[in-house]
C-alpha cells in the first residue's frame, strides 16, 4: 500500500517487559513523527525525525522510550521496563518535506496495553 | 500538557442539523489543521488554514481561523451519519514543525 504502516497493530505486555514498536512511512518521505494517544485524548508528540537524524526527542515522556531510524526510513520505538501508563496508541506520522505548513500522513497505530 | 482547548467534547445530533466544533488557545500558531479519526484509524487531513481570519469550504464543513490566530472553529452544515468521528484540531506554533492537538470532539449523528 501506499500509505504508512505500523506494526504490530496491538500489543500486550507485561509490567517490566521491553516492546519495539515498528514505522513504515511513505516512500521518500523525509519527516517522520511519533505521537503517543491516550485513550479520550489526543495525541501528543514524542519525537521527530528529519531522515535518519532525531532533530527533537522532547516529548519522550522518560529515558525508558528510545526512538531510530537509522536508514532514514523506516523507524522504530523502543519502549523498555513497560509501565501500565505506557497503555496507550503510538501512531506515526510521515511527511514529504520539513516545513510549518506541511501534511502529516498517519499510520493506524499500535495498540500497546501493559498489564 | 494540552495547549489547545476543544470544546464540547462531546456531541450526539440527528442527520440534517448544524454543529460547530471551537478549538481555542491562549497561544499564537502559525497554522492550525483539522483532522478526522475514525477507530481504530489514524488522523486523517480535512484541511489546513495559516492566515488570521481565513475561511475555507470543504462542501459542508466550514473553517475559520481567528484573526489573532490562537483559536479556530469548524462548522458542518446538515449533518450525515457519515460525519460521524472525532474531530481534531492541531496547531504548529512559529518555527515549529511538530502538532499540537486538542483533546478532539467526538461526534455521532444518527439517521
């Protein structure tokens, strides 16, 4: 397809266990964007990437969340030691160009629920 | 922390009425964007205004952009079951890049 995926679309871990979420945005888009989704919520940033270098990493809510894309394309979240404020959907968005006024394509999410 | 407030939060209306959705803030945004999710989806674009005081139509939703550029209003005219979804709006503040989102309005309109 052309739009961006995201998988696993759901995951269940345990309190403690470490989850890669995964990224492929569109073809040739250069932005890539992470926002995590709580439920009633909307999202909120968590890091950007501008090719294969992690421009703002400031919404990553604590040293346990780790984010790359080390090809500049596709990308992937790491979360480690999950806690159940964790529980929420991660979506990822790409973009075409850097700029204020550009698109941002979203993915469908990864569920992830911490029990 | 949210820096866009949108208000209600929730809406339920029968096919065939008018609503409007306000998204408000005390901040100043280069420009501000809609979305529409639907569950289990990711936001999709409904359009993109930058210019204090703009309006654009897309069919039966209305958009406006305040003159001050902190606050935004989305109007849909004779509602349809098929608008049903929760509303987003999102602002990039000057010189950024990243979205802002509101909390969203969920809306559902019943036949």
């Amino acid at each position: 397809g052309a739009g961006v995926s995201q998988s696993p679309r759901y995951k269940v871990a345990k309190r403690g266990q470490d989850v890669a979420l995964r990224c492929d945005p569109i073809s040739g888009h250069v932005s890539l964007f992470w926002y995590q989704q709580a439920l009633g919520q909307g999202p909120e940033f968590l890091t950007y990437f501008q090719n294969e270098a992690q421009l703002d990493k400031s919404g990553l809510p604590s040293d346990r969340f780790f984010a790359e894309r080390p090809e500049g394309s596709v990308s992937t979240l790491k979360i480690q030691r999950t806690q159940q404020e964790d529980s929420a959907v991660y979506l990822c968005a790409s973009s075409s160009r850097p700029g204020l006024y550009n698109e941002q394509f979203f993915g469908p999410g990864t569920r992830l629920t911490v029990l | 922390t949210q820096l866009l407030e949108q208000s209600p939060q929730f809406l339920s209306i029968q096919e065939g009425e008018n609503l409007t959705v306000y998204c408000n803030s005390s901040s100043v945004f280069s420009s501000l964007q809609w979305y529409r999710q639907e569950p289990g989806e990711g936001p999709v674009l409904l359009v993109t205004v930058v210019t204090g005081g703009e309006v654009k139509k897309l069919k039966r939703l209305t958009f406006q952009f305040g003159d001050a550029r902190k606050d935004s209003s989305l109007h849909i005219t004779a509602a349809q079951p098929g608008d049903t979804g929760l509303y987003l709006c999102a602002g990039v503040k000057n010189s950024g890049y990243a979205l802002n989102f509101g909390k969203g309005t969920s809306l559902l309109v019943t036949p």
